[in-house]
C-alpha cells in the first residue's frame, strides 16, 4: 500500500477537484506561464495514509523559494496548468538540496524517495494504454477522487544513478523519470536546470507530447524512513531559442550533462 500510495502521488498532478478552474489558474499557452515564482495556484496534494511533507513559501539566499521538509513523509505542492502541446517550451529551475537520501533508489519499489523532484504531467488518449495500467487508474481514481494522467514525467535527483538516466517507476509504466543531479557532489548550493520539455518526452515515452496540464514539487523521505530538506526555486517556461536559420537549438542532449545550459535566474 505505501508503494501504491507514492505511486499515486507521482502520477496525480492533475486539478484537484472537478469543475472549471479559479480565474488565476487559467492557462493556455506557454508564454502564459513564465513566471511561477508567486504561491498563488499551488496546492498540497496528501497521499493517503501518508504522513505529509511540510512546504512553505520562503527565501534562500535572496531568492524566493518553496521549502520542503520529509520527515518520514511523503506529499506534493502542484499547481494545473492547460498548454497544448504546440506551446510546449522549455522548463527552467533550480533546487537545493541539503543532503541526499543515502538509502533510496529510485527504480527499487520499496526505497523510492527522493529529496528532490519536478513532475510535469500530461494528457492523452488513456484508451490507448495496457489493461493493467488502465486497471491501477481506476484505483488511483477510486482512493483518490481523481484520474491519474495519461504520462507523467519526472526530472529528479537521485542517490546513486548516473546524470541522465531513465528510470521507470516500478509500479507504473507511465511515470518516468530522468535523473538531472545525483549524489553529494551537488549539494549544499544553487542548481540551475533547463530541458526541452517535448524531447525529453519523446525520449522517455516514445511519443509526442500531448497537453501539459500540471507541474509539482515533490520531496519524499517515507519509503526509507529518513529526513531530507530542499528549496525550489522558480519554475519558468521560456521559449525555445532558434539559430539564424530558424531551426531549434536544443537545450540538453543526452550524454551532455543537466546543467549544458543553464541561464541565470
């Protein structure tokens, strides 16, 4: 049940509740969203029969900031979002973290904590999916009032994976994350990232995106029972630079590292 409850928690990201959204939470192309740095829109989403996760809106070295702190815990802060697929741009943060989880593993069903993750979940046509995954769906939606998404996609920092790595989640083929940071050697500071979101997709899955209708923060310490602190910083979606003859110039390749391009915030 634990392993289940984590599992839900990565894959509802979605609105938290039924009916038309608050004016301010009304989003339809990417320009829209640039700037997530007000806490106007976020929202606690608690596991159930999990203790949650403390967030709050702060500062961290000047800048402003969502603290999380897991003690033995595990929930997500996430506002919804409406970007078709066409406004798909990159997605810029940065996170700190004090320590990491020395006993997690991302891909290990019963030790999937992480001290720091940024979820994006997306629609799509969840006729299209195996008779399992559509089965743990409906269990999701009957614990939790809500469908899951179609995918979800995670940027994640990890224990002991190598920077770039694919990890599927254990208990669901459509949760699937990339590890932008892992280990010791980054902690304790600053870390910037920027990914193209639709190629990250596409690499992952398989498949073109479909509608992005929500982002989280999600720090988690229940599986292992430990404590683990971050901050997160903006989350932005800029545009994608072109070069001078009009074609995209990508952000981050595999095998170039998390951080190939990484403006100042």
């Amino acid at each position: 049940m634990a392993a289940l409850a984590v599992l839900l928690g990565a894959c509802a990201v979605t609105d938290p509740g039924v009916g038309e959204r608050p004016a301010a939470d009304r989003t339809s192309q990417a320009g829209e969203i640039e700037d997530q740095s007000g806490d106007a829109g976020w929202q606690p989403f608690v596991l159930p029969g999990k203790r949650a996760t403390q967030y709050r809106f702060t500062t961290k070295q000047g800048r402003w900031a969502i603290e999380a702190v897991a003690d033995t815990s595990a929930s997500m802060l996430r506002r919804p979002l409406d970007v078709p697929p066409e406004s798909l741009a990159d997605i810029r943060w940065a996170w700190w973290v004090d320590e990491p989880l020395p006993d997690a593993d991302l891909g290990h069903v019963e030790r999937t904590d992480a001290p720091a993750r940024v979820v994006l979940a997306f629609d799509g046509d969840k006729s299209r999916l195996p008779l399992r995954e559509r089965l743990m769906f409906e269990l999701a939606h009957a614990l939790t009032g809500e469908e899951p998404p179609y995918a979800t996609l995670v940027y994640a920092w990890a224990t002991h994976r190598p920077v770039e790595s694919v990890v599927h989640n254990p208990r669901s083929d459509r949760v699937r994350k990339i590890v932008v940071d892992s280990g010791t050697e980054a902690t304790r500071r600053w870390r910037e990232h920027r990914r193209d979101i639709a190629a990250d997709y596409h690499r992952v899955f398989g498949e073109a995106p479909g509608r992005l209708i929500g982002v989280a923060v999600m720090t988690d310490a229940d599986n292992t029972r430990s404590r683990t602190r971050a901050w997160y910083g903006r989350i932005t979606f800029v545009p994608r630079t072109r070069d001078p003859q009009g074609d995209v110039v990508p952000v981050c390749r595999p095998g170039q590292g998390s951080n190939c391009s990484s403006p100042n915030s």
